[in-house]
C-alpha cells in the first residue's frame, strides 16, 4: 500500500495533529488491515458513507482510489444506483457526476 501524506502535505503546518491522524493512523493503520477487509471492500464502505454523508470533495480522491482497487466503471455505477434509493437521489446524482469524471481518466 502506497504511504499516505495528503494531511501532512495539505495540513501539517495548520493542523499537525490531525494531518498525522490522518496519515499514520487511518491511512497507516486502519486501511492497512486487509486481513480484516481487503482494500476493494473498504473503498466500497468508504464511499457509500462519503455518498451517504453528503461529503462530495472528500468522495474524488476515494473514488480513484475505488477505481485503483479494482472497482470498475459498472460496478460503482450499480453501487451508486443502489445507494440511491436509501440516501436519496440529489446525492446520487452529484455522485454520478464525480464517477464520470474519475472513470473517464
């Protein structure tokens, strides 16, 4: 697995506790468990909860990172289309739109 640094990168001078949270410590511990979850399955958790949560800016870089685990083009649009019947179709929609740019890559 690729070494995050995205908190460090973007938030280390602003907020150094939560960039080393965010990299050591999500990125380095919890998404390093793949005996528990592999990686495809947790991008699956990871952005059904973004989706569902509304968290769209978050939703692009775990979308690539989806695509990188093996989640293809058809896949995430049936999870997309899925969801939105339990979280409602606005957010499917901007979901949609994020998808089609990440798969169009």
């Amino acid at each position: 697995m690729t070494k995050i640094t995205a908190g460090r990168d973007q938030l280390g001078e602003f907020a150094p506790k939560f960039a080393e949270l965010n990299d050591d410590v999500l990125f380095g511990q919890v998404w390093s468990r793949e005996e528990e979850l592999n990686p495809r399955d947790r991008s699956i958790v990871t952005i059904t909860a973004l989706i569902f949560g509304g968290n769209f800016e978050q939703l692009v870089f775990h979308m690539g990172k989806a695509k990188e685990n093996g989640i293809t083009q058809e896949e995430m649009a049936e999870i997309i289309t899925h969801l939105a019947f339990y979280i409602g179709w606005p957010k499917a929609w901007s979901a949609f739109t994020i998808a089609k740019d990440v798969y169009k890559k």
